[in-house]
C-alpha cells in the first residue's frame, strides 16, 4: 500500500504498524472522545476484538456528584492497539480523529502551551527520497497534509468545545465543578460517584 502525499518519493506507507503502536515519543496512548468509544466498543464486540478503555479526562460536578467523562484513552495490547491486525487497521473507515490525523501530532510545549508537528520517526518518512526537512514547518503542513491538518483541527475544536460546554452548564446551574476538591474527596470521587459522558454536541450530558 503506498499513500502519497506528494507523490511516492516523498511518503511511501511500509506498513509497519508503529502508527498503530505505543512505541513513538509522541503516542504513548490512543485517546478518544465518547461518542467514539461506543463506536469502537461495538465495532470490538461485532469483530470479537476486547477492547480495553479508561478514562483519560474526567470532571467532577459536586452538585449532582457524577463525574462527567470528556474523553478516554484506548489501552495497548502488547504495545499495540488491538484493532491493529497484520499490520492494518480493523476500523480504518472509523477509526478516531486522532488517527486521521496522523502524522500531524499535538506536541506539548510547555506548560499549557501546544503546537503541531510532525511525527518523524515513521519510518515511511525515513525511506523518503526528499529531505523531510522540505516538509515539517508549519507553513508547509496546509499545502502537504490538507486532510490531516483539517482533522487535527477537529482535535482543537473538540477539545475547545468541551471547555465551552462545561461553562455553559456551569453558568445555568445545572453543574458544579469541583476545582476546590482536596485529593482525598477526588479519591473518594472516582470510587464512588457515578460516570456520565459528555457529549459536546447535545444540549445536556
């Protein structure tokens, strides 16, 4: 399989499965938004494929004393993600926005500062005829990777929406948020308080 982003010479897909894998600095985990865990949990269930999820982004509202689950993050198998079979992917029509995305990537900058980049350790990059250099600054990643980029966006969005949603339930009194929890009422919390998911594009939870 050869995927071209500018032709062969530039990106040529060997499919080795390290996209798929824990093995990158920079995807230690696969992390997913609710609406895409029922998606993989049944696709899992139809394929016979277990499916390991945990949450990966929780917020507790002490009014209703639920935490509400933002997002979640796919457990590894061996390194690897288990929908990955020889070296290709079960869902590939329905895999995460996180995986059309690649290999644009969120880097953490520093503290609460972000920035795209390019994973450059695939090695589809690494049999490259051209100099990835040609191709890794951020002017270049609009005219080399328009589809990648538009869902990584999504990413920002996402992330940005569930923010706005939060402080909108905030602000009508239906949540409370509970920043001023010491460690111990969080502890407590995760044990004993209800999960609900939350979803950014309905009018509640």
């Amino acid at each position: 399989m050869e995927i071209n982003f500018l032709g062969k010479d530039l990106f040529t897909c060997i499919r080795c499965g390290l996209c798929c894998s824990n093995q990158f600095e920079t995807r230690k985990e696969l992390l997913i938004y609710p609406e895409e865990a029922e998606v993989l949990i049944a696709l899992g269930f139809q394929k016979k494929i277990l499916v390991e999820i945990k949450e990966d982004l929780v917020f507790p509202d002490t009014k209703n004393k639920v935490l509400l689950v933002a997002r979640y993050k796919i457990k590894f198998k061996n390194n690897l993600c288990p929908f990955l079979k020889e070296n290709l992917c079960e869902l590939y029509d329905n895999r995460p926005i996180i995986c059309r995305a690649f290999p644009l990537i969120v880097k953490e900058k520093s503290n609460e500062e972000f920035e795209v980049v390019l994973e450059q350790s695939c090695e589809g990059f690494k049999m490259s005829k051209k100099n990835i250099d040609e191709f890794s600054d951020q002017s270049a990643y609009k005219k080399y990777f328009p589809s990648e980029l538009k869902y990584l966006k999504d990413v920002f969005k996402k992330e940005k929406s569930i923010l706005m949603k939060l402080q909108e339930m905030e602000s009508k009194g239906k949540i409370q948020l509970g920043f001023d929890m010491t460690k111990d009422e969080y502890a407590l919390a995760l044990k004993e308080w209800k999960r609900l998911d939350l979803f950014t594009d309905s009018d509640d939870f």
